[in-house]
C-alpha cells in the first residue's frame, strides 16, 4: 500500500497568496475606505472615523430597516428552503413513475439567469394581465387578486416567495444526496422491528440528514444576507423603500458617489455573514458530533 505524499508547506505559498490579494486586500481597503469621507463630489479623502458607521446605525437613516429587511428575508427563506427542500426529498425519494423528470424540473428554476426570472414573474403577476390574477378571476376569487410587486403590503412576501421557487429545488439536491448516503441496513433494522414510517424519519432518516441541512442552511444564509439580483430584477427596491435590502442600498450608495457609506454599508454585511456563519457552522457541527 502506498503512503500519501506530504507534500512541503510552500506549497501552499501560492494558493495563500491568490487568497490574500484576491479576497483580503480587497476586503481591508473596504474596511479602510469605510472610514473615510471618499466621495465624487470631493477629490480629497479624509480619516472620518466611525462616522459613516453611526450614519448606518442611527435612528435617522432608513439604513436601519435595509438590516432588518435584509436579516428578515434571510431567516424566513433559509426556514422555508429547508423545510421544503426536505420535504421534496423525502417525496422524490420514492419509487414513482417519472421520478428522474421531477427532479430535474424542480432544478431547472436554480439555473436560470435573474433576468429571465424577473421578466417571467412580471408577466405572471402583473396586476391586470398577470396570469395569477387572471387565474384567480377565472376561478371567482377575484377578492384575492393583489397588485404583487407594486402594493407594499405584497411585494416583500412576493420576492421571498420567487426566491424561494428559485433556490428551493437546489437545495433538494444537497437533501437528496443525504438521503441516499443514508446505509439501507439501518432501514432494514427498523423495519425488523417494526417501526413504522414516522418514527424511521424521526430517529434515522432526520438525524442521517443533518449534514445536509447544515450545508443547506449555510448556503441560504449566505445568499440570503448577500442577496441583490432578485430584488433588482423584480423591483430595484420598490414600492418606495419597501423591498431594498443592504446590498440594493449599497448599490445605490455606489451609484450615487458616496463611496465611504457603501463601503461601510457592504462590511456590516460582511461582519454579518462572517459572525452567523460561523456560530450557525459551529452550532451544527456540535449537534452533528452528538449524533456520531
């Protein structure tokens, strides 16, 4: 039997260099930008401190709601994501005609550009030709129809719903290899000893898939916290303010020169993903420990 070669450690030299220039020094200038007053409207840059931060966490600013819309949208889709992702699994899972086919259907939304998502959903919910509420008037529930994406009291719950359709088929994939990594002698087992279906799914199949929701959870949190191309597509942030999110505001900020308030705005983000990151990927390799 060979022995792994070991390679020496300056091998590394080259792959931590590519990493350090392409994502740290990047990042750092960020940080150091944040501080400053660098705009277009002066060519001069000054050490401002803290300031663009307490511009960001004031009561005065709409910043603020772009956070908490920003970590809304980031829980609610990371719940539903898992849940249903898992649900699909165990249902695809199955023996069933056609199986492959549905599988490959519920992916095919994870593919698909932004763009085309946006101008296939503006169709579909259009307030007067939309085939949503034209299918609602066919079917006499007319008091049901919304103006989806333009009604503020919609348009938040009607973007997490497209991301969702989006990113949830994906994440069923990540579910289904799980699933089928599962030994089938621990199935067996169970059903030697009677064990009906739900408690299979509760003390074998849900612990066995732990993994897979973590890496599920991880993802859509990830996305969920960086999240800007469905917003921009569907309504660049509209009704009013109603729909932006932190990475539509720094867009925005950018857009509008104030380069030092993006900059603080996109390492708040950062800060974000980073901190619940990690104590989601502890958190859930402590419980996957447990189950070893």
């Amino acid at each position: 039997m060979k022995k792994s070669k070991v390679y020496p450690i300056w091998f590394l030299f080259g792959a931590v260099a590519l990493y350090a220039l392409l994502f740290v020094l990047p990042n750092l200038m960020g940080i150091y930008y944040s501080l400053t007053d660098w705009s277009r409207y002066h060519s001069d840059m000054n050490f401002v401190g803290l300031e663009n931060y307490r511009k960001v966490f004031s009561g005065g600013e709409k910043y603020m709601a772009d956070i908490q819309k920003t970590l809304l949208f980031t829980l609610i889709t990371t719940v539903l994501k898992i849940v249903i992702s898992v649900a699909l699994a165990l249902l695809l899972q199955q023996a069933m005609r056609g199986r492959n086919l549905y599988r490959t259907i519920l992916f095919l939304p994870s593919v698909l550009p932004f763009l085309i998502i946006g101008l296939i959903f503006k169709s579909i919910l259009h307030p007067s030709t939309g085939l949503l509420n034209e299918s609602l008037r066919a079917l006499g529930l007319e008091g049901l129809t919304r103006q989806w994406l333009v009604d503020i009291s919609t348009a938040f719950g009607t973007i997490i719903a497209v991301d969702i359709w989006r990113g949830a088929g994906y994440c069923m994939t990540i579910v289904l290899a799980g699933l089928q990594s599962i030994p089938s002698s621990y199935f067996e087992a169970a059903r030697i000893d009677g064990a009906n279906y739900f408690k299979t799914l509760r003390y074998i199949t849900l612990p066995f898939l732990v993994p897979s929701m973590s890496v599920v959870g991880v993802l859509s949190i990830i996305y969920g916290l960086k999240v800007f191309d469905i917003v921009y597509v569907l309504t660049n942030g509209g009704p009013g303010y109603a729909t932006e999110v932190l990475n539509a505001a720094v867009f925005k900020e950018f857009a509008k020169g104030t380069f030092a308030v993006g900059s603080a705005l996109s390492t708040v983000m950062f800060l974000f993903m980073g901190v619940i990151s990690f104590f989601l990927i502890r958190g859930l390799n402590g419980k996957e420990e447990a189950l070893q």
